[in-house]
C-alpha cells in the first residue's frame, strides 16, 4: 500500500440493516486515494456521497467491506479518536458546526477536546486562521459573519487539528456566489500549499470541473470516475445520473459536431473563447 | 397594476444599537401575469422585500399596495391579501406537519372555512398542479418523500389556497440538478396554465433568467437592475459581476469574446442561444470572406 493513504475496498452501507424497510446506500465501492489528491464527488440525492463521506471519519461503519485510512481500518474501535483528528469534515450548513462565541474559541475547541497546551493552541489558531484569511475576525462573533467566512471558519476549525484529509460535504450549497469563490480558492490552497488531501462533495459542475480527479456516484455505485475534461464530456450518462453538465463543455461539443475545430474537453471559459478566436 | 412600491423604506431594529437600513427607497410596479426573477447576493434585501408584499412586515416609511389597497391603513384585512399572495418561504419542508399529505394541503382552504367537498377538489387541484398523483400520495405521510417531493407538497400547500400570485423565496436551495430543474419547470406551468403571476427569489442567476421574463436585480437594499434577462445579460455583465452575482458560463464567454474585438451578441441566457450565436457568426464571417 505505497502512497495509497484511504483505501476502500468492496464497501457496502445498508441502512436499516435489521429493520423491514432496508436502504442500500452503498454498493460495493472500490476506491483508493492518494497523499496530496484533489477529488471531487458528484452524483444526485441519494446517490450516497453523504454516506460515502461519513465513512471516512467513522460517523458511519461499513455494513460489508473494509475502509482503512493510513492503514487503520475505521472498525478498530481504538483508532476512531486517532482517524477522525487525521480526516477533517466540514458539512453543509456553517450554522451547525460552529458552537463557540468567538471566531477563535470556535477554532480552539477540538484542540482542547484533545489536551493541547495553551501555547501550542495558540499558535496552531492562528495558523489555522491564516491560512483560511480569516485572522483579523479571530475576535469576531461567527453570527454575525457571512456564509462564506463561516465556512472559513469551519475549515480553519478542521485544519487546526493538522488533519492531512479534509471531507467536505457540499460546503458551498447555501452560500451565493461570492461566498462559493471564497470556499473554492481557500480548498485549492489547502491542497497546493498545505498538501491536504481534499474531498470535496458538490451538485455544482462548474465547481468540480476544477478538481484534478472526478467521481461521480449512482445509487451507491461508482458510474464514472477521471479527470474532469474525461467525466464532463460524457453528456449522455450525465444527463442519465441526472446531474448538469458544463455550459461550456456541452457549448464545445455540439459545435464540435457542427464541425467546427474545438475540442470536446474544452472546459474553461478561456480556452473556448481562445479556440473561437480563431474562427470568427 | 397588483402590487405597487413608493418609496420603500425598511430598518430591522429601529432606534436600537443594532438598527440596520435594509431597504432604501425602492419603487416598484409588478402586473398580476408577470414572471420575475429577484437576484441578489446573500443579506441584500430579498427576503425582506417580499415579505412586505403580503403585509408580514410593515415598511418604515413608504407605502405598498397590493390590488390599489394600502397595506399600511388601519383596518386592512391582511387575511384576505394573504390569500391573494401566497408566499413560499425558503425551505417549505421544514413547515410540513400534518400526518398526510392530503390533510397538509387541506389545511389551507379548511382554515378558509370551505366546506369538505370544495376542500377535497382543491387539493386534488393543487397536487395535481405539483406533478404528484392525488392516489398515489394522498394518504402517505409527507415525511416519508424525497426532499424534492416535500417541497412539491409545500408548495401545494400554498396553491391550494389559490392564490393570485405567487412568491417563492429560493424555491431550489439544496435540491440537485433534476429536483432544481422539475421544480422551475412545474413553476413556469403553473405561470402558463393558470395564468398566476410568480415573484421567484434566489442567487442561482444561470438558471433563474432563463426561466423568468423580467429580472429585478437587488444590491445593498437597493433594486438596481429591472429589465429583460437578455437585455440585462447584455448590456449590464458588469454591473452584475460587481455585486457579487457572476454570470453564467456561455454569457461570460461572449463578452469576453466581445472584449477581444470580436462583433458578437452578448445577451444569451442559454446554451442554445450561444451555439445559434456563434453558429450565425461564422456563417456571417465566411459570406464576407467570399
């Protein structure tokens, strides 16, 4: 296992496992992934990205199959407290997850759950804090924040802990525009700058499209997985999963079959408007 | 004209150490048959606004009226404009209660006082309007649905009372592309068929103005765009970046195709219309040429 850092193999969820109405959330998934990836889940409602995601901190336990993370397979109850500090969450809605009355309190709060010394904590928030660009609000209240710099903040309580995985759970699906820009290039940092492993669950195409890697789930399956100018092309099976494709990809296909010169992969805004120059 | 904005003023906590202005003089007339689109980033006013339309909130100077009537008077009977505008708050899901669905569409027009047969002919109505089978559904307890399918019940909830117009405050947060695109769908249905006016409320521009007719666009408690979709997309890209609202991928790719000298129309909503665009273009381009 070189390098393979949460190997997933034959994972199945069933909930309700001893009751009547039985839900199979998950079936089968074989995944691994790698120190320093940028991945991106998608799939629609029920697909079971939520529940693939809970596995990887132990919220949830496999019905069958096994899930290790650097090693430790999320079963041994004695390594629960040691996996969930290396795999950070950050779920949907920031008014959850933010407990503390002060933007550093809240930060603070799982370093003092597991005994670090006040003057290790401090220097560890207000690392955490920089690297979300939050610092100057450390003495704000999180309420009185915007949705994005909330989110923030819930990243930065997730980082504090020096978590190398970072899970988050459609992060930007209550926030406008502004506050998902905010998200994204903060993600992106994470990963480029602080080499956190990064899972990112999102309904919004264009969001994923800017992953290295894209899984796309169905009813608790994997039904596509590559890079993104691999997955996005595929319009038909998308539209089949019942997710959205890229305007600008689906732009770039059809006039590709229109004949004119513009590849299928084209993803970016910039690189169709280059590819267009040459035409008109 | 059915509601009608003068000079429109809103402070939450007035004369508190938390006083906010909210709203600032907005002037508005909106037509019983429209379709609009209210975008706007997140804390800009929205919501606040249109809970003004049905008298939930009560301007701090200014004036509204709905139907000629001045919700401000003494003595308005809100009841009866709330019948006339129904609004949906965002996520309606979390207000579902009763142990059926047909008993939550029924709560409406029961509490309307209409006798039981009137009653059962409504909520078939208003199912049927939402896409869901009356057989299938009726006696199914709403928590058992799919988030999509209880917001569907919400929303018939509302229509049930058969309102005249109908606002709906970020009717497709949280649900994913097929629930988003099946509720804006059954939405514009309802606009076409029944001829309701609709008021949607959301910061998911790409989706939104290819639905709707008209776009009010909101900033900082002020409405600062009103126009067509096209027109907007059009000849105001700018403006609407600077808020903070972005553009959908296609628009954005026109105008930068437009900054780069290239003569094209800018005011697309939709893949369609791009492709129609720089289809017409090159066709253009190649007859010039020859």
């Amino acid at each position: 296992m070189v390098n393979i850092l949460i190997k997933i193999k034959n994972l199945s969820h069933v909930y309700n496992y001893h009751k009547k109405d039985q839900i199979k959330a998950l079936d089968s998934i074989n995944l691994e992934i790698k120190n320093g990836d940028f991945i991106s889940i998608i799939g629609s409602n029920g697909s079971g990205k939520s529940t693939l995601a809970k596995h990887m901190n132990c919220l949830l336990l496999p019905t069958t199959g096994d899930i290790w993370v650097d090693k430790m397979n999320t079963k041994d109850k004695s390594k629960t407290w040691e996996i969930r500090r290396k795999v950070g969450m950050v779920f949907q809605n920031p008014d959850n997850q933010i407990i503390a009355t002060t933007v550093e309190d809240d930060i603070a709060f799982g370093l003092e759950n597991i005994g670090i010394k006040t003057k290790l904590m401090r220097e560890r928030v207000i690392w955490a804090l920089e690297v979300v660009e939050m610092e100057e609000y450390k003495k704000s209240e999180p309420h009185l924040l915007s949705g994005g710099q909330k989110q923030r903040v819930a990243i930065a309580g997730a980082i504090a802990m020096h978590s190398s995985y970072l899970v988050l759970d459609e992060p930007t699906a209550m926030l406008d525009p502004r506050g998902r820009k905010e998200v994204m290039d903060i993600v992106k940092k994470l990963n480029r700058e602080e080499n956190i492993t990064i899972i990112y669950i999102t309904h919004l195409m264009e969001e994923a499209a800017e992953f290295s890697q894209v899984i796309a789930l169905d009813k608790g399956k994997i039904a596509l997985a590559g890079k993104p100018e691999e997955v996005f092309t595929q319009i038909e099976v998308l539209k089949q999963l019942r997710l959205d494709v890229p305007q600008i990809t689906e732009l770039a296909l059809r006039l590709n079959k229109r004949g004119i010169n513009i590849s299928p992969h084209t993803l970016k805004v910039e690189d169709m408007v280059e590819s267009l120059c040459l035409y008109i | 004209m059915f509601i009608h904005l003068e000079n429109l003023c809103f402070t939450y906590s007035l004369g508190m150490p938390f006083e906010t202005e909210v709203l600032k003089n907005i002037n508005l007339e909106i037509n019983k048959d429209e379709f609009i689109g209210l975008i706007g980033h997140t804390g800009c006013g929205k919501t606040t606004l249109i809970q003004h339309f049905n008298g939930l909130l009560i301007p701090t100077s200014g004036k509204i009226y709905v139907e000629g009537v001045d919700l401000n008077k003494k003595g308005v009977n809100l009841k009866l404009i709330r019948q006339k505008i129904g609004l949906v708050f965002q996520y309606p899901e979390n207000q579902l209660f009763e142990e059926t669905i047909d008993q939550e569409v029924a709560f409406g027009p029961r509490k309307l006082g209409l006798p039981e047969v009137k009653i059962e002919k409504r909520v078939r109505e208003a199912l049927k309007m939402v896409d869901l089978d009356y057989n299938l559904y009726a006696e199914r307890s709403p928590f058992s649905l799919s988030g999509g399918e209880m917001r569907r019940v919400a929303l018939a909830s509302i229509l049930s009372i058969r309102p005249k117009m109908l606002i709906l405050d970020e009717p497709t947060a949280n649900l994913d592309p097929r629930g988003r695109d099946n509720i804006l769908s059954e939405i514009k249905k309802i606009h076409n068929n029944f001829g309701m006016g609709v008021v949607l409320v959301s910061h998911n521009m790409e989706k939104v103005a290819e639905t709707v007719d008209r776009l009010l666009v909101m900033h900082r408690g002020e409405i600062i765009l009103d126009g067509a979709p096209q027109e907007i997309f059009e000849k105001h890209a700018n403006d609407l970046v600077e808020v903070g609202l972005g553009l959908p991928q296609v628009t954005e790719c026109m105008h930068k195709l437009k900054e780069k000298g290239k003569d094209v129309y800018t005011g697309v909503l939709t893949v369609d219309d791009a492709e129609r665009v720089i289809l017409k273009k090159i066709k253009n381009d190649k007859e010039i040429n020859v």
